[in-house]
C-alpha cells in the first residue's frame, strides 16, 4: 500500500507492446513517487516514454510489470471501469490538442465533466471556472471559433473545475506561440496554487520546466535523474 502523504506511487512498473520486429520496452522499471500539492516536470527528448509514463500514472494505460497507485489504490490489474471510478471528480487532464468537443460552446466544455460526475451545480461552476480563466465573454462561443489559446483555457477550465487532487498536462504550451504558452503556465500554475492541486506536467519547454518543485528525466523508457 502506498504511504498516506503521496498522490502517486510507482514500484518497478514496466509497460512493453508487441511489434512485428518483436517485444518493445517502452517504460522500463521505474520506481517513482509524487507527493500531494507537488509540482512533477517529466521531461525527455520525442520518444523517450514521457507521455506513456504519464499515461500510466493516470490510470489511463495499463502497466505490464510493476505497481502503479493511485490515492493510495492500486491501478494494477483494475478494470477501466474501477480506474475510472477512482479517477472521477478527482483528475484532472490537459493535452498538447486541447481535446474539446467540437460544436459545443465554451460552458458545455467545461460542463462536462461536472455532469459526469453527477454536480448539481454544474453551470455556475462552469462559469465560475471560465472567469478565473478570463472568458467570461466567451461561454457562448463555439471552441472551434477560438483562438488557440483560447481553447487551451478552456481546457484549463474544464480541468480545473472538477477541483482535481492531480492534474495531469501532456506539453500543455506545445501548440501555442511564445506568448501565450507564458500565459498559460502563468495560469497553470496560479490555478494549481489555489486549489492546491498536484500537477503531473510532461514538457520540453523550458519556460514549464523551470516552474516545477522537482524535475524528472527519461531516457529510452528508463528514469536518468531527479531533482
């Protein structure tokens, strides 16, 4: 069982596919833990198992070998459904490409998870989450007539509006320009400050990178450094 104080647990986890060339190690015995309230960069050159990593650490793939626990749950073996449940009102994503549903507006993004997990007050707390991120003005716009940035605080929103335990960001900046990749770090983070909320960051900006508590590298499925 994983201590009490630690959001994330990894012991010795391993995840490997079959190719036509034969087995692939992609995540090769990595022992890792995230602390509550932490901010965990993952970085590594394309290719590396970053996004595989995170992957695993969400629950969202399964590892081959090895313990991977969530909130103090084992995540081994489960079913997508119980991983799920494990997951629900307490995770948090953001991804490179935004992953809103097109032809909704701006509040039914971000309504979404709300509704799944079943909060009665989900349009005010929709709204609530898009004014912290400064689209007020937008609830009723199409995501697909926003701007990039736009979108991305709309995903933003979205995650953060469930009050995530953990927020899980894959290269979060990565489509943006200079800019606007700032300005949503800048709110990345601010959101995690007032909420408390850990976050799991995979990215090769240096911009994120020198914002987390702890940095990690990966190589070749294998962990190199902490710091």
């Amino acid at each position: 069982m994983a201590e009490d104080n630690l959001c994330i647990a990894l012991n010795q986890v391993g995840k490997s596919v079959d190719t036509p060339t034969g087995r692939l190690d992609i995540v090769k015995n990595i022992t890792l833990d995230v602390k509550y309230r932490e901010a965990v960069v993952i970085k590594g050159a394309s290719g590396s198992g970053k996004t595989t990593l995170l992957g695993l650490m969400a629950g969202l793939d399964q590892a081959s070998t090895g313990d991977v626990f969530l909130f103090g749950e084992n995540l081994s073996g489960t079913s997508e459904e119980r991983r799920s449940s494990i997951r629900a009102g307490r995770v948090g994503f953001v991804f490179q490409s935004f992953h809103l549903v097109q032809g909704a507006n701006a509040i039914q993004n971000v309504m979404l998870p709300l509704e799944l997990a079943g909060v009665a007050d989900a349009p005010e707390l929709a709204l609530s989450s898009l004014q912290q991120v400064g689209l007020a003005a937008k609830t009723t716009t199409l995501v697909e007539h926003l701007s990039g940035g736009e979108q991305q605080r709309v995903a933003l929103a979205r995650a953060f509006a469930v009050r995530p335990k953990v927020l899980f960001a894959d290269e979060p900046t990565g489509n943006l320009d200079a800019a606007t990749g700032r300005q949503i770090a800048d709110l990345m983070f601010h959101l995690r400050d007032q909420s408390g909320t850990t976050l799991v960051l995979v990215t090769h900006e240096s911009e994120l990178l020198e914002r987390g508590d702890r940095q990690i590298l990966i190589e070749s499925g294998e962990l190199l450094t902490e710091g």
